[in-house]
C-alpha cells in the first residue's frame, strides 16, 4: 500500500454558498485532494483524482446531488490554488 503523505498545502474556498476545506495528499506520486465540507452535520468528505483529461474529478461514492452538481466548482477551485 502507498504511504500516505500530508503536504502543508491546505485551502478552503466558498462554492454554491458552503464552505469546503481543500487537502492536499500524495498517495506515493499520485496527487490527490481530500474535500471536507465545512461545519457539516454529519460530515461530508470526500477524495478528488485527476483525470486524463486535466479535470478533477470526485472518487465514485455516495454523496449527496449538491456535492456533484458542483464538482466542477471543486474542479476550478484546485486549479485556481494549485
């Protein structure tokens, strides 16, 4: 199993009126980001992985409709930080 390594790079930012919290991690080479919505109860959170393509993408799981009706919004805010 990859180890896990946590990078200082750690942002939140506003999307569709809630606050999210941005993770920066490396799994081994691979680049990820951990999502965490913030003062949510209970807790969303959730792992971004980027595609082929250059977008970021959420890791398939269940999550409610707003979250991936703004997986873009995650998508340009990575981009806009990294």
């Amino acid at each position: 199993m990859p180890k896990l390594e946590v990078m200082d790079n750690i942002f939140s930012k506003v999307i569709k009126n809630k606050e999210y919290i941005f993770e920066k991690v490396y799994y081994g080479t691979e680049l990820k980001f951990h999502v965490i919505e913030k003062d949510s109860n209970p807790r969303i959170e959730f792992r971004m992985f980027k595609e082929e393509s250059g977008q970021w993408k959420i890791h398939a799981q269940a999550l409610p409709n707003y979250i991936w009706e703004s997986e873009l919004g995650f998508s340009d805010a990575i981009e806009e930080q990294d």
